[in-house]
C-alpha cells in the first residue's frame, strides 16, 4: 500500500512486510533462517498493490459464531488463515495475511471495531502493520522474546511477555518453542462456552483431527526435546479449552486438552526413544 508515495514491500515466500524506511535486504531474514527456505528461484519481493492487480482477494469464513476465517485466494506466501475473534469488548485480528485491501477491512471491521493485531509468532506477522493502519492505528501485539525479529517497526507496537489480556476472556499466553515469543490466543467464551486455544505453528492440529505436532521447522522437519514440549503442555495445562484450532484451517474439533496431553506424551517418548524397538 501506499502512503505518502511510500511503496512498502514483503516477501512474496513468506508475506511477511519489509521496513519502508530501508533498503531492501538481499534476502528476507525469516525466509533465511532454518525454519524457513529461500526458493529454489532466490529471493522476491512484492507489494500489496501487486497481488491486488493480479487478482488476489481475501475472502471470509464463519469458523463458529463469533470466529471468522480469512484468507487470501488463490494461495500466496505461507498461505495461513486470519482468525477475526469478536468479544464484547472489541475484536482481535490473529495471525495476519499478507494482504489487505478495502473489502478484507470491511469484512473484518463488519464484527465490530478491532482493539488489536497480534501474530502468533514472526511467521504469521504478515503485513500487520498495514493491518494496523487500515484499521485505525490499532495495536500491534508482539511478544518481546521475537522483538529482533520484526522486520518493520515504524507501527503502533506493544511489547508483552507471559501473558497479555486482550480483552476480558481472551488472553495471549507465551509458550515458546517454535520460536521463543510463540504465543497462543485463549478464547474463553469460544467453543459454545468450553473454550478454544488458537495456536498458530506453537500446537499444530495433525490432519487426523485427533492430535497435535510440535516442531521448530514445519517446513523443515526440525523437532523440539521432550523437555520442551512437556513444558508447553504443562504451560497450557491450566486453560479450559475443548478446541484446538491452528492457522491453516485445521482443527480438533473436540476434547482438546486431552488431544494436547496425549500428543505432548507421545512426542516425548519418540523423541527420548521409548518407541525405538519399532523403528
């Protein structure tokens, strides 16, 4: 988007927004790290208004009464989904597209005003500040453990540890792991009043809907200790939640607590060899 004849760039791999007020660097910095991968074809930058002339669009979903999806179509960069969550108090854009246009801002803002922006964690801060602005200068939630990792700091930020309150019933938790400010969004009031836990790459629902994966690389296959995922689990252990959903659509759609404990379990005792016998 433009502002004041500024053109403001993110990556096409990854959608994550580039500085403004800088040159562009040869290679973005998250796509460069082990977690994520440069394509084969080296680094390339975009812009909103590219993806606009195009033909991509975002396009909304209901998740569940008070939870709205949103996506860009067709798929670009990482491809994740925006979660619109809507309380009483406001609303949170969780895990932001690296897109933004008119229509994507009235179909958020169609659920009442959004009190904050907030990625899960430096994969998922997409064009956040752009977000921001579009939205009324909004605050930018971002954990203070992935400070180093913004790419563009010109924007309305708040730096949180631990926990951060959005709102009364929606709580940022910081659990680490993939990245060490990864964060995971509680809804108390979502689920039909059981509760959801939004998780970005931090607990990732597997496609058998039953349990969950724990890993530093998605992309990559990198895993984290035992140690690590069993303080995860212990860190979530005390939140009520019946489900689990991530950022690529893919849910528990039920009994989440126990999915997380069973998954957290078994991850450990592969990773610590108790299954070697049968590999």
């Amino acid at each position: 988007m433009h502002h004041r004849g500024v053109l403001f760039h993110l990556c096409a791999t990854c959608g994550v927004e580039q500085d403004p007020n800088t040159p562009l660097p040869d290679e973005c910095a998250i796509c460069a790290d082990e977690r994520q991968y440069i394509p084969l074809g080296g680094q390339e930058w975009t812009t909103v208004e590219a993806l606009a002339g195009a033909g991509y669009r975002a396009v909304e979903h209901e998740v569940e009464p008070g939870l709205h999806g949103l996506y860009v179509d067709p798929k670009t960069a990482i491809g994740q989904q925006s979660l619109v969550i809507s309380t009483p108090a406001g609303s949170l854009l969780w895990d932001p597209i690296g897109f933004v246009d008119a229509a994507a801002v009235d179909a958020v803002a169609a659920h009442g005003p959004v009190i904050a922006v907030a990625g899960s964690h430096p994969h998922m801060f997409g064009v956040q500040t752009q977000w921001s602005t579009a939205l009324g200068e909004v605050p930018i939630l971002v954990a203070e453990a992935d400070r180093s990792w913004l790419a563009r700091s010109d924007g309305p930020i708040v730096f949180w540890s631990g926990t951060h309150e959005v709102a009364p019933g929606l709580t940022l938790h910081q659990i680490g792991g993939h990245f060490p400010g990864s964060a995971v969004a509680h809804w108390r009031g979502g689920g039909d009043g059981r509760g959801v836990l939004l998780t970005g790459d931090g607990v990732f629902p597997n496609p058998d809907r039953r349990t969950v994966s724990f890993l530093r690389s998605y992309p990559n296959r990198l895993p984290l200790s035992a140690a690590v995922v069993r303080r995860i689990a212990d860190q979530l252990s005390h939140l009520e939640f019946d489900r689990i959903i991530g950022n690529f659509d893919n849910v528990i759609d039920h009994d989440g607590r126990e999915a997380l404990e069973y998954s957290a379990t078994r991850h450990c005792a592969w990773v610590t060899g108790e299954f070697d016998h049968l590999t």
